[in-house]
C-alpha cells in the first residue's frame, strides 16, 4: 500500500577530471517507498555521496532518471529545483553543518523562511522540532554551547522543517562519539516509526545500518547487495532478538527482556 | 574608511574660513586708510624702541605693572612682512598699543620734558598727550605637542585729555557711539566702553565698574572704527595716569600741524628737536599702510592659490577614498564568501534560492560599508579639524604673535569644522559604491554548489 517516493532508473553519474572519465554511478536502479528507513552502504569511493548528491537534488545525473514523488527532476532548471530542495528534502550532514552565528532555533527555521510568511509561526515550529528531537530550553544557544550530539539533532531538526518527502543523511554519527551515536540513530528510527518520515541514510557503521529496515550495499557506483535490517522487525512488532510481539513504543521486549533497540551487542564499540 | 572623506572635507570647509577671514581684513584695510586719508595733518610720537626709559624715573609703583604698559602689540622686529609695530591705527585712537596692529614701541616718558614742543616749534597747533597702558594675562596653549605662550590683552585703558580746547577742534575722540554719550570736555570718573570692554566688565552704561581698584562709571559705549580699538576704552588722561600709577607720564602724544603742507616740516622739526622720539605723520602711516597693504594682498593671494590647491587635493582624495571603498568592500566580500563556502553550500542545499543567496551577501556588503562609513565619519569629525589646520598651514599666516585681541575678536576661527553635506554626499557615494563592490563576491556565492556542503575538512 506504500506508495514509491523515490524511484531511480539507469542512473548514470560519471565526472571529468582532465581527460579521465570517472563513473561514480553506473546504470543504478532504486527504488524507495514512503515511509522506508534505508542504509546505505559501501567502501569509499563507491558513490554512497553521489548518489545522496543525485537524489537531493544538489547534482545532476548525466543519464537515467530520477523521480521524486512522481516528479522527474532531472530536467528540472535551477530555478525549479531550489524549491523540491527547500520542500521535499531534508539534509543531514556529517559535520551538522549549522550556521554559528544563529541559534538553535533560528537554524532550524532558516529552510521555512522562503516558505511560511509568518515569523511567529516559524518560531513555532522550529520550536515545537527542537522539542521533538529533545533540546526543548535550548532554542536560543548557539551551535558552540551545544555538544556534538546536540549540534546534530538541531541539524535533524532542521532537516524536518519543511516536513521533507526524504531525510538525505550523509554519515549522520560520523563525527560522533558512540554514545551519541546511539541516540541520533534511536532518534532518526523514532522519527521514521512515530512520523513516518522516509530515511535515507549514507553510512559506513554496520551497526548503525542494522538498525535501519533495510540495508543496500554500493560498490563501484552499483547497487551489489540488499539486506533487511533489525528495524524492519520492529515496525512488523516483532522483537529483533526473540521474535515475539511486541508493542510500538516498548523500549525492552516483554517476552526476552532485551532492550529493542540499544541491545549492547549491537552497540559495544 | 570615511575618516579618509572626513578629513579633507573639513579641508574643503576650511576655505569658507578663509574667504571671511580675507574679507575681513580687507575691509579692515580699506577703513584704516579712509581714516588715515582724513588725518593728514596729524604726526603721532613716541619714544624710539632705543631710548626706552628716556626721561623716566620710575615712581613707586604698587598696583600696576609699568612694564605692561603700551605692550599689547607685540611685533618689534623691522624687516618683517607682517609687522604690526607699522601699522598705527590712523585718526582714530589707539595707534599706540592696544589692538593688535596698534603695537608699536609705546615706553612710558615724562609729560614735561615734551612742552617745548607746542611752544617752540612752528606749525604746530596742538599737542594731544596719551597714555596707553593694557592689562591682561599670558595665555599658554599646547598645540599639536608644542607650547605657545600669547599674551591676551583683556583691556587697554588709553587716557586723553578731556580739554575743551583738544575736543573741538581736533579729532581726538572716537566718534563711533552706540550707547550713552561720548566723552566731554572735563570728565573725570567716568570711562568710554568699547563693546568688547562691556562684555569683559559685564557693564552697561550707567554702571560702576572698577579699573585697578579704582570705581568708574560707564558713560557710553563705543562701536569700533579700527581694528585696534576694540578693547581700548577711553578716560580723562588724568585719571588714566593716577589710575595706573603714571602721574606725569604719557607713552606717546600726538601733535597736529597747521595745515598739510606743513606736515612735514613740523615733523622734521620735532625729530631734530627730541632725537629720541619716533615721529611718523599720517602721509608716511598712509604709505606704510599701502605697503601692508599690497604685502598683504600678496601673501593672501598665495594662500588662496595654496587653498585652492589643497581643495584639489582634497577632491581628489575624496575620489579615491570612495573608489577604494568599493574595492575594500569587494576585497573583504571575495574573502568572506571563499571563507564560508560551505556555509553558502549548506544554504543551498537547504533551499536558499540563488537569488536570496545574493541578495543576503549583497546586504553584507552594504552594511559592511555603511558600518565603516558611520565609525568613520565619527572619528573624522573629531579628527578632522586637527589635522585639516595641519594641512592649511597658510591659514596661519597671521602667525601665533598676530596678537590675542586679534586673534579673538577679529578672525573667524580657523579651526575647521567638517563639511556635512559633503560628508554626507561621500558617505552616500561610498555606499553606493560598496553596493557595487559587493556585485561580483555576491554573484559568486549565488554560484557555490550545494555539494560543497557534504564536504568536510
Ligand atoms: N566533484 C567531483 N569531481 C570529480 N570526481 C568526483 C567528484 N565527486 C566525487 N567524485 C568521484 O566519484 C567517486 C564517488 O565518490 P563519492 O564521494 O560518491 O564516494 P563515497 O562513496 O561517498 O566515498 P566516501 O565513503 O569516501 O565518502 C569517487 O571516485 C570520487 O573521486
Ligand atoms: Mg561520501
């Protein structure tokens, strides 16, 4: 019944660089469904970074096609493209990527500013994300009194300001100590099981990856292998450690008593 | 950056300065010889700079200082273009010290050594003695690291004999009154007010005021006619000589010869008659006047053409002040966009459009120059009126020794102050242009891709 948001077909993606021809992305198909939580994987160099490039928006295939929600984006001139950017994405980076001199919440409305007229509203708003992220208190300090893990929560908020078809993330826990990596990777699986927001997330943690539904593996600008995550067990409430049911937001699995989803053997580094 | 327009727009308003200050004393000029023109009969005398204490025997003197006496004047040196010791003041009073051209050599001398002079020399008419003597305090000032010390004259009490006789027939009283009445033969008491001297007793006619511990009252008040009267204010010669402890003495007299013809012969008669005495008649200050004069003119010319030039000057460095603006601003712009690319990059990927880009660095870089500008032109209105003097040294012709009483009550301050509207003219300029500065480096981080955003150092 889920609908596709994202569907890619022979994606071709090559770069010049003198005479030298390089094919980050080569015939790749895809396709993701609204709602999906999905890892991405592979060595580096493999193309994790353009294609997240491609489907955001931000570069342009050189050949195949790209449609987001049913729009084909690839013919689409700059003038166009800024908005699907601004109102069906939501960027995650690895290095937050906050502007300094704003605050938190002042971050988090930057992408609305072209979109809700009214400044209150976007204070709101931008007020009611960082609360759901949980930073609620902390809308008025900036990037540098907040911890990294912080910093990238109020990025994720910021991500889901304009209510985005996808969430791109780029190596979200990549700067990131383990324990925040635990919460930003529980908070993006949160988000996409209580909101429903689709995820596509570049990363080399195999363990973070294993807390997404669905896992895909790049190499050589192909897609080479798909595997199904432990998140996917969650959402059909069933415990990813025993099997049996259990209910949307039990946090330890009434039956094997493990904890769902911060289990240590899957988190021990 | 608008200290750089600031500075030489206080040099522009400068010139303003200048212009009044050439009318000015023009028209003082032009007055001087008028009077002079009228007088011709007239041939002043005092004591030669060599015989200073000639036929004086200094008398106890307790409350005044003799040594002030006739001292406002300050030049004494010859060969000076600007010599005011040359510049007597003409049929009106005061050629004896007092103003700042009334200088001169004025040492005090003994009345009775000079009757012979009515007595035996022919063609002359009457003898007029004076006494002139100022009183006021050096002024020490700190310039620019230098100190200066000038002698500010408060006032000049100047004593002429109030005998019917003297009064009229001869021109011996200013004639310019404002308020309350002239002089009269016989006063005694009663004093004559310059309007400077008004305001420095804070005095109006009728009042008492006190002149070295002794009671006067302010008969009237006189206009000025030259400029060496504006602070001399006229009593009976008697009580000028008890008053500043002079009986008997006079610091110089004026003789009137019968007719102009004779002029000179008197004066030659009274040269060989006392050797000691500096004799000039009205026809020879005339002449020096017109030397002044065409000195003057000339130097003024020069300082105009040196004006005129630093002007130029200053235009041009106004004209570069603004153009550097637009590069600073283009400069600091180029900097501050390569320097947040990734910032830009981040805007864009979260759906900045190209030009909301633009327009945001555009509104930097404005701001950036109207900052400046606001900081700058600040600190050039403090600056300004220091250092654009230091730039105008040919508003200082009259030199720091132009005595104090001219300095004062004649000039128009010097000190520039910054020309506003041209200020403001160049701070809008340099705006306009750190719009345009910013143009390019604006167009620039419009054209940063989004991608740099995923970068990371
Ligand atoms: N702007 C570019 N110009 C030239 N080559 C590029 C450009 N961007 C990427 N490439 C090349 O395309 C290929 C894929 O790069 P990409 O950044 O997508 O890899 P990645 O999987 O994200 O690697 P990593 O895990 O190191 O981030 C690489 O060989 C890279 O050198
Ligand atoms: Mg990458």
């Amino acid at each position: 019944m889920s609908k596709p948001v994202l569907q890619i077909e022979n994606l071709c993606k090559s770069f010049t660089l003198g005479k030298r021809d390089i094919n980050a992305l080569s015939n790749l198909n895809l396709q993701v469904n609204a709602g999906e939580f999905v890892a991405i994987m592979g060595p580096s160099g493999s193309g994790k970074t353009t294609l997240l490039n491609v489907i955001g928006c931000i570069d342009k295939a050189t050949s195949g096609q790209v449609l987001l929600d049913g729009i084909d984006v690839g013919s689409m001139p700059e003038s166009q493209l800024y908005k699907i950017r601004r109102d069906k994405m939501g960027f995650v980076f690895q290095t937050f990527n906050l502007l300094p001199y704003l605050n938190a919440r002042e971050n988090v409305e930057l992408p609305m500013e072209g979109k809700i007229k009214s400044k209150t509203e976007r204070k709101k708003r931008a007020s009611e994300l960082l609360a759901m992220v949980g930073l609620s208190g902390r809308e008025n300090h900036r990037p540098q009194r907040l911890s990294a893990g912080e910093q990238q929560r109020v990025a994720i908020a910021r991500a889901l300001a304009n209510n985005p078809a996808i969430i791109l993330a780029d190596e979200p826990t990549g700067n990131l100590d383990s324990q925040n990596k635990q919460e930003i990777i529980k908070l993006l699986a949160n988000l996409n099981l209580t909101q429903g927001t689709t995820i596509i997330m570049v990363t080399h943690d195999s363990q973070a990856a294993n807390h997404t539904e669905r896992m895909l593996l790049l190499k050589d600008g192909k897609i080479v292998k798909e595997k199904e995550g432990l998140h996917l067990a969650k959402k059909n409430n069933k415990c990813p450690n025993c099997g049996s049911t259990i209910q949307m937001n039990d946090e330890t699995c009434p039956a094997c008593k493990k904890p769902i989803f911060s289990s240590d053997e899957l988190f021990s580094t | 950056m608008a200290i750089m327009i600031s500075i030489p727009a206080g040099v522009l308003a400068n010139q303003q300065t200048a212009t009044d200050l050439a009318s000015n004393l023009s028209n003082t000029i032009t007055q001087t010889g008028q009077s002079i023109n009228q007088t011709l009969t007239q041939i002043d005398c005092s004591l030669a700079s060599s015989f200073s204490g000639f036929g004086f025997q200094a008398p106890n003197s307790t409350n005044f200082d003799r040594s002030q006496l006739g001292q406002s004047g300050q030049g004494s040196g010859t060969g000076r273009t600007f010599d005011p010791s040359q510049f007597g003041g003409g049929g009106t009073r005061g050629q004896f010290g007092g103003g700042a051209f009334g200088g001169g050599q004025a040492s005090p001398m003994n009345q009775t050594l000079y009757n012979d002079i009515n007595s035996s020399i022919s063609g002359v008419v009457a003898v007029e003695p004076i006494l002139q003597a100022s009183e006021g305090n050096n002024e020490t000032m700190s310039m620019f690291g230098r100190t200066f010390t000038r002698q500010i004259t408060s006032y000049t009490i100047e004593g002429i004999p109030l005998t019917s006789d003297l009064i009229d027939n001869y021109p011996i009283l200013t004639t310019n009154i404002t308020a309350g009445r002239n002089l009269q033969a016989g006063d005694s008491g009663v004093v004559l007010l310059s309007e400077n001297n008004s305001a420095y007793f804070n005095a109006d006619v009728g009042d008492t005021i006190q002149i070295l511990d002794q009671d006067f009252t302010v008969i009237g008040i006189h206009g000025t006619s030259s400029v060496s009267d504006q602070l001399t204010l006229y009593m009976n010669l008697s009580d000028a000589q008890s008053v500043t402890n002079n009986t008997g003495y006079i610091t110089s007299f004026r003789v009137f010869a019968q007719n102009s013809d004779v002029v000179t012969q008197v004066a030659r008669s009274i040269s060989s008659l006392h050797s000691e005495l500096t004799v000039t008649t009205g026809q020879e200050r005339l002449t020096q006047l017109q030397t002044l004069q065409s000195t003057y003119n000339t130097a003024l010319d020069s300082a105009q053409a040196s004006i005129g030039q630093t002007q130029t000057t200053a235009f041009e460095e106004i004209i570069v002040v603004v153009a550097a603006t637009s590069l600073i601003v283009l400069f600091v712009m180029l900097y501050t966009v390569r320097e947040r690319t990734k910032e830009i990059g981040t805007l864009k990927a979260i759906g900045f459009s190209n030009s909301t880009v633009m327009g945001q660095f555009m509104l930097e870089g404005i701001l950036l120059s109207v900052i400046a500008g606001v900081v700058g032109i600040a600190i050039g209105i403090v600056a300004a009126p220091a250092l654009s003097s230091l730039l105008l040294p040919s508003i200082n012709l009259f030199g720091n020794t132009a005595a104090a009483g001219f300095t004062r009550n004649v000039m128009p301050t010097a000190a520039a102050s910054v020309n506003l509207e041209l200020v403001l003219i160049a701070f809008g300029a340099s705006v306009a242009l750190g719009a345009l500065g910013s143009l390019y480096p604006a167009w620039r981080a419009a054209k940063i891709r989004p991608a740099e955003a995923m970068k990371y150092e």
